[in-house]
C-alpha cells in the first residue's frame, strides 16, 4: 500500500518534535549530557524536515496564470500596480505584464513564458474568436516568439502587426495573434479576460502553444 509523501512528511515531522519535546523535558529533569546531547539531535532532525518540506514547495511564481489572477505592469518602477482598462489608449503600443494573485499579492514572474503583450484594440476591428476573449477591446497573448523564443517587443503602428526583432516573425493581435509573416507557423498563445472594476482579470488557461516552437 502506498503512502502519500505529504501524509510521510507530516508524519516525520510530528515524530521528530515529539522526539525533542520529549527529550529536552528528559534534560530539564536530569540535566545529564546524554539527554542534552539527544535534544540537540532530535531538535535538529525536526529542523531538517522542516527545511525539506519547505524545499518541495511549488514556487507559485512559475506557476501559469489562473482565473481571477489580475494583471500588473511588468515595470520595476511600479511593481505590482495593477492595468486599468483606462490606462490603454485604443490602438496605442502594447504594454508588458505579468498576472499576480490578488489574494497573496505574489507576481508569477518566475518564469518568462508569464509575461504577457497587452493592448487595447477597437473591438469593432477584432475577430469573433478574439472579441470572446478580450475585455473591452483589451487583449492579452505570450510574449514569446513561437519561432526561437525570442521577446516579442516591436509593434508596427501602421500595419497594427506585433513583430520579434530576432527573426521578423509578424502576428496580428486583432486575429488571435495569427501569424501575418513567418519564419514561424505558430501564432501567440492569448490569454482570455474580462473587467472587473476596471481591473484586468484572467478568464481561462492560455490557448495556444507556449514558447519556442520552430519552424
């Protein structure tokens, strides 16, 4: 029969604090050096369970967004302010952001393929598929290129393409980031909201391949 690791873990735990309780008590009864030297050991296994439970914890930060996380400005100068549907222009330049849980305020910046191209479109101009997941116009994909995983930072105004500088690739935001010109194949996973408040909240998983997928 097998045992969950979590259940183990607790176990272990428990049984060494209850090793160390019951040998500091032993201690402070006898004051020998044998009883001192077992609380010291026992303590010590307690500790060290501690730290390997501590060490298995899922690091939130890589996380992939969840629903109800809200999006914040990928910007050291204002570290988790979150993005109001205002603060986008109708057609201006895409912003980066990252999504954070508004429970915990923990930012999942823990891995790139969280950070996200944000703008605002005129919903009139965006594709049905698009329209359903963006939010007042507002849509949101991975700032990955598909290609070789390069950052996707270029926005061409005229044509209203986002563009990677490495190799050219070209997706059209208002047509879930389809791609317009290659080298690549694969258009940006989009990630679905909606408004709450104003605020920019996630609706659904990311659609689409993640990272570098060639060509």
């Amino acid at each position: 029969m097998s045992v969950p690791l979590d259940h183990l873990r607790n176990s272990r735990g428990q049984a060494a604090s209850a090793c160390a309780a019951r040998a500091l008590l032993s201690a402070a009864r006898t004051l020998s050096r044998r009883a001192l030297l077992k609380a010291a050991v026992c303590a010590g296994l307690a500790l060290n369970l501690t730290d390997a439970v501590r060490a298995d914890d899922v690091d939130v930060r890589a996380m992939r967004p969840e629903v109800g996380d809200v999006l914040v400005f990928a910007n050291e100068a204002t570290p988790r302010k979150m993005i109001r549907v205002p603060d986008l222009p109708v057609g201006g330049a895409p912003v980066f952001a990252w999504p954070m849980d508004p429970r915990t305020g923990i930012v999942r910046d823990g891995t790139r393929l969280n950070r996200l191209l944000v703008l605002r479109l005129d919903p009139a101009k965006l594709s049905a598929v698009t329209r359903a997941h963006a939010a007042d116009g507002v849509v949101a994909y991975s700032a990955v290129c598909t290609h070789e995983g390069c950052p996707v930072t270029e926005w061409l105004s005229q044509q209203r393409v986002l563009q990677c500088p490495c190799h050219g690739s070209q997706y059209d935001p208002a047509d879930v980031a389809n791609v317009v010109k290659g080298p690549t194949l694969y258009r940006l996973a989009n990630l679905p909201l909606r408004k709450v408040d104003g605020a920019l909240v996630v609706a659904g998983k990311f659609i689409g391949r993640l990272g570098a997928q060639g060509a």
